[in-house]
C-alpha cells in the first residue's frame, strides 16, 4: 500500500510538472489553462504541446459574469481571495447594453511614476502588485544579494520571470536556479476579468510577438472580417470561432490592423500576432 501510494504522488507531481511545462514552453498554453480549457494531447505523443484544447461552456448565461466558473450576477464582487491576480482588486460585475464586464479598482504603482530614481532598487514581495520597499544608495544595493537568471542579473527583492515557464519570481538570498513556490508564482493574465465581453463574443487575443505571454488585447469580428482558407498541414479535425465564423487549422482571418497577422493554429480561439517588423 505504501509503494502505491508513492506511485501516485510520483505521478501527480509529474502532470503538475507537465501543465507547468506546458504553460511555459507552449503557444496558447497559458491562456487556454487559465480559462480552465483541457489540452488534447497529440496522437503520437510526440510533444507536450497540444495541437488544440477543449473549453468548457465559458459563458452558459449571457447575461451574467463568470470567473473561474462561477457565476456573477449585476452588481456582485468576485471575494479577493479568489482573484489569483494581485493587480485586480475589487472587480464587480456590470451588464451594459446585453455585454458583461469586470470593473476593478484603479491600481496606480509608486514605481510607475519614479522609474527613473537613481541609485536605487523596488523591491517586491511575492503577491504584491506594486513595490513594497526602495532600497536606495551605492552602499546598501552592493549588500544586496543577487540571482543569475538567463544571462541577467537581479538584485535581492527585484522580480524576474524565467524562460519557458509561466512564472513570475523574486531574487532572494535563497534562490537556487529552480523554479521554486517559496519565491515563484504562477502569472495570472487576468482574462476573464480584463476581457469578460471578448471572450464572450469569440474575439481573438492579439500578442506582442511571443504567444506565450500575456495577450495585449483582443480583436472582434467585423462586417468585414473574412476566411482565408489555408493548409492544414497537421490534418487536424478541431476548428477555431472568430464570432460566427467557423475555420480549420491554417485558415486566416481578414482584420483591419495591415501589421497584424490571425490564424487557426490552436483552437478554438483564433490567435492574432502583431508583426514588429511591419
């Protein structure tokens, strides 16, 4: 009884490891995970990286809020105790005009205004939004600790995010490379409470280049918004929604934006990427 048991932990420690993985190391992961959507993997196992997800009816009342699955009638406060993102406080739903929405309280960081205070270093603690301490002059920065992370360097208290994970972390004396609960945490983008309309109405997240961060924003269908039939190369059966419309992995969508390209290539959300170069 007590080898099993063992067993089982090795291999729930090992899914935890996967999905981290997965968030850190795989396009839409980590949108898909925070909106609770289930990867489907590979037929052939040949990655972790799923070729498209399944998501739960993420809206089942349109004329209510929903985070995280529950429900959130005109008026009422998601507990903060629930909120996994600090920089989101107070948010209550609203419902104009059939669209719901998230309001939250306005956060306003010390560190925005004063980001070009010389000779000193914000601090942060681990579920902080904004910089809980500045630790200023020559003298007491060369006695802080520091973290060597991907070819950088932090000092004790300043915050950093680790290549290929979904984590946000802070250099402490204890750091040891390993991303690590005691000084990580999981980033929160906040989608369902920054976007709670868009989602609703099949819009795409547009990212700044890697697929793998935040999304900067979402784009909506328009009277004009049109399906580009592509190749689907993966042969793959699971379609995007963009509004109305239905498309196969490879398809394009026609947008507005001429410096921003939008394709099928994890649904079911369409995924819309600014091009730099342009």
């Amino acid at each position: 009884m007590q080898t099993m048991k063992v067993a089982i932990c090795f291999v729930v420690a090992m899914l935890g490891s996967a999905v981290t993985d997965m968030a850190g190391e795989c396009d839409m992961a980590g949108f898909y995970l925070e909106l609770g959507c289930t990867p489907v993997p590979k037929a052939d196992n040949s990655s972790i990286c799923p070729d498209a997800f399944t998501c739960p009816d993420l809206h089942p009342n349109s004329t209510m809020c929903y985070y995280r699955g529950a429900p959130y009638g005109e008026r009422s406060t998601i507990p903060q105790n629930l909120i996994k993102n600090p920089c989101s406080l107070a948010c209550r739903c609203r419902v104009s005009n059939g669209e719901p929405q998230f309001d939250c309280a306005a956060v306003d960081c010390v560190e925005t205004f004063n980001s070009d205070l010389q000779q000193c270093v914000n601090t942060f603690e681990l579920d902080s939004c904004c910089s809980t301490g500045t630790v200023c002059g020559t003298d007491a920065i060369a006695k802080l600790k520091t973290c060597d992370v991907d070819g950088k360097t932090y000092k004790e208290g300043q915050i950093f995010e680790p290549l290929n994970t979904r984590k946000m972390c802070i250099c402490t004396g204890d750091w040891n490379g390993t991303v690590d609960n005691a000084y990580c945490r999981d980033i929160n983008c906040g989608l369902e409470i920054h976007y709670q309309n868009k989602i609703l109405d099949n819009c795409a997240p547009i990212f700044s280049g890697k697929v793998r961060d935040c999304p900067i924003g979402f784009q909506c269908p328009s009277t004009t918004s049109k399906v580009i039939r592509g190749l689907n190369l993966r042969s793959s059966t699971a379609e995007c929604v963009f509004g109305n419309l239905r498309m196969t992995v490879g398809d394009e969508i026609t947008v507005d934006e001429k410096c921003m390209k939008c394709s099928c290539n994890v649904p079911p959300f369409v995924t819309c990427v600014t091009q730099n170069s342009c």
